[in-house]
C-alpha cells in the first residue's frame, strides 16, 4: 500500500511539473517572437493561369455538376507566371483546390496554397482561403498564413480577371498581394 502511495505522489508531481514546464515554455514564445524578428511587409504580383480540361489541363474536376454550378469542385496545379502570357517567365504553381459554394451566384470557396519556385521567395508559400465571387471586377481573398519567407503571414490577395474563356471555364487571373510576415 506504501509503494502504491509513493508512485501515484511521484506521478502526481511529475505531471504537475510537466505541465508547468510545457505551460511556461508555450507562455514565452509569442512574447519571444516579435522581439526576435522585425515584420516586414511584402507585395507580390503575378499571375494565375488555369486551364480546365483538355490536352494540357491544370484544373481537374473532382466532384459536383459541370458548368460552375453550386457544387462543383475541383483540384487544382495551375502555373504562376511574372506576366499575363503563358510563356512568362513561371515563378511558382496555385495547388488547392476551389469548389463552387453559392447558389445565387457564381462565388468559389478557394482553399489555395501558392508555392514560389523562383526569385527571393523559392521555396516559401502563402496560403489563400476564402469567397471569390468571380464574376466581380476584383475581388479580396484573406492571407491565412505562409510557410518559408512568409511565416507568419498574413494580409490579403486582390485578384483580376484578366482573360477567360466561358466556354471551358479556363481564365487568367492577375493577383496582387499585400502580407506581413517575419
């Protein structure tokens, strides 16, 4: 019975000093954080170019009606150029995916992760979710985090239509983005 009560007084304080330990550890780094590192604002212009079906897909639909009705979905691995023309020089690839979400109109949900290949940002990423009501003149996504050189981030994409094809439901999109991070 004495060693019954020894043990369970031990793990009582190794717990409680456990905890106290993880609890002042996850207290001291957001405090920590800004202290160590200065934000910085950064913009980013590019373009997203996304071919839905045929030869040389980016876009694929995985689910739901065809013709952007409420409950289409699909995936995405669309290029990310410097200028509107396919033959840009690529900086990155949009991977996520956007689904149809509204009934009134045509609105997406866009769940999208843009990875940069090249320049000062090759490796790092944003990710972008939220409403793009597509048929806007430009329309605002938040900034949701980033990885790389944008850890941290946060702050909002705009985003342009600057050609698209009805018909197959291919476009170009100008972004322009505006994020803080450390």
């Amino acid at each position: 019975m004495a060693s019954f009560l020894t043990y369970a007084t031990l793990l009582a304080l190794f717990s409680i000093f456990s905890f106290t330990i993880y609890t002042v550890s996850s207290q001291q780094l957001p405090h920590e954080l800004p202290a160590m590192r200065t934000e910085k604002l950064s913009h980013l212009h590019f373009y997203f170019h996304d071919t839905l079906g045929g030869k040389n897909a980016t876009a694929v639909q995985i689910a739901g009606p065809k013709n952007f009705r409420f409950g289409m979905t699909v995936m995405v691995d669309s290029p990310l150029t410097e200028g509107p023309e396919r033959s840009s020089k690529l900086v990155g690839r949009a991977q996520g995916l956007y689904a149809v979400a509204a009934q009134q109109e045509v609105a997406l949900l866009m769940v999208m992760n843009f990875a940069f290949m090249a320049g000062k940002f090759n490796g790092s990423s944003i990710s972008v979710v939220g409403r793009n009501p597509i048929l806007h003149a430009v329309r605002e996504m938040p900034v949701l985090g980033g990885s790389g050189v944008f850890r941290y981030g946060r702050g909002y994409a705009l985003a342009r239509t600057v050609w698209d094809d009805a018909k197959t439901g291919s476009g170009i999109v100008e972004y322009n983005v505006s994020l803080l991070h450390f």
